[in-house]
C-alpha cells in the first residue's frame, strides 16, 4: 500500500522503531526518531525537513538511519539530540553515517557544518557524501530486516551514496 505522509510548519512526527513512507511531503515539521537505533524509509521526500537523530561512532548498529530511494534538492536539517557525547567519541577526521541516499538531489547539504562544544572551542560535524558501492564502512550500519532494512534491501533500493558527518576538531572559536 501507499502511505503518504504531509508534514505541517512545525509539526512532528514522534517516530518509534523501524518507519515506512511512500511519500514525505510539506515542509518545516520534524521527524524525530525516539529510539536510538532505528530507522526510517521513504520512497521520496520532498520540502525542507528537519530530522532529529542519535548517532554512535562507536556502535554503529545504535545510530539512527535515514533511506531514501528518490531526495530533493530542498535543504534537509539535522538535529543530532546526542551531537555532543557522539563528538566525544570520534577522533578528528572520523565519519559517523546517518542517511543512505539513492538518488540524493543534495537535499542534506554537502559541506553543511553543525557545532558541538569542545572547551573554548566548537568542533564541526560536516556532511560529506559517499558513493555507496566503494564505502568500507556501509555494512556496519544497516540492519537484519527488523530496526533497520537489510545489506541487501538498502544496495537494492537506497544504494547511490552514503551520508556521513565528519568530524574536524576546534573548527571555531566558542564565543558562549
């Protein structure tokens, strides 16, 4: 079946366990995963979003996932709730993967930079992305079928490139 979802300015969509939509439409509401580890799938989005994750670096089965078959072009936010203890735990020059993505349209925005405190300065996430078929570290993120979609399902229907933040240490001046 379809299952297409509207999202109104400032609506949220408090999501729990593994999601499917058909279409993810409207704009400015959240997506905002409950649990860490879990994952949704759209077949498209479009409007501008925000999405509201927990991310592991050192367990990547615990980070919340993002598949989408066909993005947009309209700017995607992230709002990792954990951004500072994920930041903790990655080295710099470290990739956390939050989206697999098969036919992107730049929606998350490569170079897009979010801030996590690091004493008197703030360290920077940025997105990158990734061509999926010559990423090493694709498996670790994807699932067995229940929290998260399989290897195989994710190659088949989201496998154009993968979506990382990359961690660059005491990027700015913490000016709080």
């Amino acid at each position: 079946g379809t299952v297409d979802l509207q999202m109104q300015p400032g609506s949220t969509w408090f999501m729990t366990g593994h999601s499917a939509v058909t279409n993810l439409t409207g704009s400015d509401g959240t997506v905002w995963f409950q649990n860490g580890g879990d994952a949704v799938e759209a077949d498209s989005v479009s409007g501008s979003h925000t999405w509201a994750v927990d991310l592991d670096y050192d367990t990547p089965a615990n980070s919340d996932m993002i598949y989408i078959a066909n993005g947009t072009s309209d700017e995607q936010t992230l709002h990792v709730k954990n951004i500072e203890a994920v930041d903790a735990q990655m080295p710099n020059g470290a990739m956390v993967r939050f989206a697999s993505v098969k036919n992107s349209g730049g929606g998350f925005i490569e170079g897009k930079s979010y801030y996590a405190p690091n004493g008197i300065y703030n360290d920077a996430l940025t997105v990158h992305y990734v061509d999926r078929a010559t990423d090493p570290e694709t498996k670790d993120y994807d699932g067995d079928g229940t929290r998260k979609p399989s290897q195989e399902t994710v190659e088949e229907m989201y496998g154009g490139q993968n979506v990382y933040l990359v961690k660059k240490e005491k990027a700015e001046l913490n000016e709080g």
